[in-house]
C-alpha cells in the first residue's frame, strides 16, 4: 500500500520567526528572575590636582609675565615654566609679579607666592619705575634668579633689572635645566650654553608648561611704583604698518586668490592694526608687492597672529607660517590645506567675513 502525504496550507503565524530568547523568557517559572539590567555606565574619573604648598623655601625666584590685556600668554606660561624648573631643583618658591588687573589663575600656572602692582599715572614709563620696584624686591627676598619674558617689554624691564644689579643677563634663552642655560647669539644663527646667571631672558618653549598641579599663590604686600622725574610716556609712535617687515610682525593679516574685495582687506587690516600680507599667486597677480609675499620663497614668518583669508595653502606658504601661534582661516572649501592648518577654520566666502568683522570692530569702538 502507497501511502499519499497530503501537504497542508502554511498559515500566516506560521511564516513568522519567532525569537527564542523571549520564548524562554515568557516560558520561565514565576520564580525566576528577570535578566540583570545592563549595568550603567560610571561617569569618567576626573584627572586629580595635586596641591603643592611651599611654606619655607630656601630660595626665591622671581618670574615677570608680560600679559595680553590682563591674561598669561603661552610665552608667560613658559615663563613660570621655565622658573619652576630651577625653583624645584633648588627647593625653592616662584614669585610672581603681575599688573593688579591680571585675572588667570596663577597657581594652577606654578605661582607659590603673588605681588601685584598698579598701573601707574598717565605719562609714567612703566619699565623704568618696574625696574626700580623690582631690583628692591630682588635684595628684599634675596632672590637668587629673576626671569622675563624676551620680548619688547619684559625684555626692557629684564635689562634694566640686570644693569641695575650689576650682573650680565643670559638672552634668547631657548632651553633652561638647573646648570645650563641655551641662548641663541648672531640672529639664532649659533647658540651658547652658559651656567644659569641670576636674570634670565627666556623665549617660548624654554621649558613645559605647569600642568596637573596647583600652587598656592599665596598673595604678598602689593609692590610700590613711584614715578621717575624727568621721563615722560608719551605713547607708541604711530608707524605706516606695512612698513612693519613681515618677519617683526606680532598680527597679519593674509590674502590669497580668494580675495576680490580689496577695499574691504585694507579697510579690516587698518581696523585691526594689522601687517598685510599675501600668498604667492596674490602678489604675481599684483595686488600687494612682492615684499609682503609669505611663504618659503619669500618671508617666513612667527606672528603671534596670522589671519588667512581666501588662501588655499599651498606647501610653500604652509612653510612660512608654521612658526606662528595663532591661526585664524577663512575659505570657501572646507578641504582646503589652510583649513587643516587653522586653529580656527571659518568655511565662509571672504568677501562676506572682512567687512562683517570691520563692522564689528567699529562697533566695539564706539561701545568703548
């Protein structure tokens, strides 16, 4: 006998998949436990602060900031840096001095002990009557080394200071250890290695940075300027800044192709103050001559700020700004290598941008 299967309809239940990790859970005993929720995540653990109080040292090291409109600068944080670096090796405690209006916290930057001053009177030259107040906290504490920073004001101060002690201060100090002190002599071009001598001029990168730490910043007596007779303040003389060389320029402000607004790129450099400069293809194209050209061959160049507007960055003008501190780009492609390069990148058409910024600027003017 043949036996005949015959195949019955599927039905529509019968064509779901079925989980069977649910089936085994709604199939278990009322006894059982449901599964253990995953567990929550534990929040990321804050890096500790160490805390460092120094309540007797034997020496005193005496560091003085420049400041940038009352904040520390990467070169004043060097600075302290650099004085924290001798300070430790000989037990000893940094002093800071700062203008009263300096608001940054200074012991997470390695102050152990603060003295502030006053902006002195209208009219008073403030590197002499700093330099004078400075040599007596100098014999007041016996400090053994006074640091500066060496640029255009500390660098006065920190000469003044020396004369007046009578000792030859180490400048362009470019790397600072307990017994040695590198200086750069003929321009950078050679470089000297020199016991450390009681006042230092330190240039950025002289040491790191204080980081993971905070002193204490314990606050001493503010310290006194006078007024020297006889010396008058009469401001900054006002110079055409394009005749400022590129490579003494503390802000430029750089064209590329990009730029077809010319009014609008001189107009913004003179409400900024600014140097101007260009890439290659803007200068052969003659909108800025050649000597405002910035790249390998032209001037390489270390300001503190470089504004790149319409600069695609080519490798030749990557080049001449890879010293700089601080750069601020503005193109129309996001790609764009300067995009890359840029501490800040505005993806933006340039055009727009500089008399947008030109407005606020004289708007924050009239504010003031």
């Amino acid at each position: 006998m043949i036996r005949r299967s015959v195949r019955r309809p599927r039905r529509a239940a019968d064509l779901i998949r079925r989980d069977p990790r649910r089936e085994r859970q709604s199939d278990a005993s009322p006894g059982t436990s449901p599964a253990a929720p995953a567990p929550e995540r534990l929040p990321e653990r804050q890096p500790e602060i160490r805390q460092v109080t120094i309540e007797q040292p034997e020496s005193i090291l005496i560091a003085v900031p420049d400041l940038d409109r009352g904040r520390l600068t990467a070169l004043d944080r060097d600075l302290i840096g650099a004085a924290r670096v001798l300070a430790d090796a000989q037990r000893g405690a940094v002093l800071v001095v700062v203008a009263s209006d300096c608001v940054d916290d200074l012991g997470a930057a390695g102050a152990d002990r603060v003295v502030r001053y006053a902006t002195p009177a209208a009219g008073t030259y403030l590197p002499v009557v700093l330099a004078r107040a400075l040599t007596e906290l100098a014999h007041r504490h016996a400090a053994r080394h006074l640091l500066f920073a060496d640029g255009p004001a500390g660098g006065d101060v920190g000469r003044r200071v020396a004369a007046q002690l009578g000792v030859r201060p180490a400048a362009h100090v470019v790397s600072l250890t307990v017994n040695e002190a590198a200086c750069r002599i003929d321009s950078g071009r050679r470089e000297v290695v020199r016991a450390p001598p009681r006042v230092l001029l330190v240039e950025g990168g002289s040491a790191e940075p204080v980081r993971g730490a905070r002193h204490q910043a314990r606050p001493l007596p503010d310290l006194e300027l006078g007024r020297e007779p006889g010396v008058i303040d009469l401001g900054a003389v006002k110079v055409d800044r394009n005749a400022v060389p590129l490579i003494e320029a503390e802000l430029i402000i750089g064209a590329g192709a990009g730029v077809s607004d010319w009014a609008a790129f001189h107009r913004l450099a003179a409400e900024l103050g600014a140097v101007e400069g260009a890439s290659r293809v803007a200068c052969d194209l003659g909108h800025l001559p050649r000597d405002r050209q910035i790249g390998a061959s032209g001037a390489v160049v270390e300001p503190r700020g470089y504004l790149a507007f319409g600069i695609s960055g080519a490798p030749q003008h990557l080049q001449g700004i890879a010293s700089c501190e601080r750069v601020v780009a503005v193109n129309s492609d996001p790609h764009a290598p300067m995009m890359q390069r840029a501490d800040l990148a505005i993806v933006a058409d340039a055009q727009q941008v500089m008399p947008a910024l030109t407005n606020l600027i004289e708007r924050e003017k009239r504010g003031a």
